[in-house]
C-alpha cells in the first residue's frame, strides 16, 4: 500500500513538472507559430493585390462560420478567406477571395482542395474561376459548374457567405 502510493504521488509529481513543461514551451512558441502563420496568410494576399498594404479586420462574425479571415486591402479592396467542404469531405476547400472597394469579386484563389481530378478540381481552373465568379457584385450569385456540382455548390456558398460578411463591412 505504501509502495502504490509512493508511486501515484511520485507520478503526480511528474506529470506536474511536464504539465509545466508543456506549457512554459507553449508560451514560447505560441508567438513564433502566429507570426509564421501571418507571414504565410500575406503571401498569399500579396499574389492577389501586389504591393499592397493588409490590415486583419477583427471580430468576423458569420452565420454559418465560413469566413476564417477578413482583411483589408487598403486603397484596394477587401480579402476574404473562407473554409468550406466539397465532394471530398475529408479535406476542407480553403479560398481566398479578393473583392475591390465597391464589393466586386476581382479573384478567387485556392489554398487547399483535394477535390476529384477532372470533376471537381475544374473549379479551381482559372477560365473557370473567370467565368464563374470574378466580375461578380455583392448582390449577384455566383454560377455553378455542370459536372463539378457539389464542389460548385460549396464554393458558391462559401462565397456568399463573403459577400454577405462584406456587405456588413462597408455597408
């Protein structure tokens, strides 16, 4: 009996000091984490508005929870990242969507798919990105794709749910 608890309060002591371990390296490379990640993000909105200047817009709020990040583009627009899920429901779509001052899709950029070859990666083509979205307003619903209806249909919603953020944004 005195050996189990020797052994319990040794093993207490333990996963203690690791518990502070853990979190002591947490804090250290929280900070480094986000600062990648925020690096990575501006890459990626730097391909679609060169030379601009992003400010994160705090505090998004949406219905259905798509929009993941919202920025600024200033002078220029507005960018707006959005998760969604298409035919393939293991791996999320994750979009990002450039928008000018006045609401108008100007580009829309995939920084994740694994839809099906073919089918639901047609898309992501860029006539197809084209045709289907960019040029597209704030009040205008964007068009599906025959064939690639599913990933069509999440991309379509994805966006609106951009669009709709976007509306409260400027109004």
């Amino acid at each position: 009996m005195k050996k189990a608890l020797i052994l319990v309060l040794f093993l207490g002591i333990i996963s203690a000091i690791a518990g502070i371990g853990v979190g002591a390296v947490n804090n250290v490379t929280e900070p480094i984490i986000t600062e990648r990640l925020l690096a990575a993000e501006k890459q990626n909105l730097e391909k679609m508005f060169p030379g601009a200047e992003f400010a994160p817009i705090e505090d998004i709020d949406t219905d259905d929870g798509l929009v993941t990040g919202a920025f600024e583009v200033v002078g220029k627009g507005y960018a707006m990242k959005v998760e969604t899920t298409g035919y393939n429901s293991s791996t999320p779509i994750i979009l990002l969507i450039g928008f000018d001052n006045d609401g108008v899709i100007t580009d829309v950029m995939a920084l994740q798919q694994q839809e099906t070859d073919g089918f639901g990666t047609k898309v992501f083509e860029n006539e197809n990105i084209d045709s289907l979205f960019v040029g597209k307003g704030l009040d205008e619903k964007t068009d599906l794709l025959s064939g690639a209806t599913v990933t069509s249909t999440a991309v379509q919603g994805a966006i609106a749910s951009a669009q709709n953020l976007l509306k409260e944004i400027i109004g």
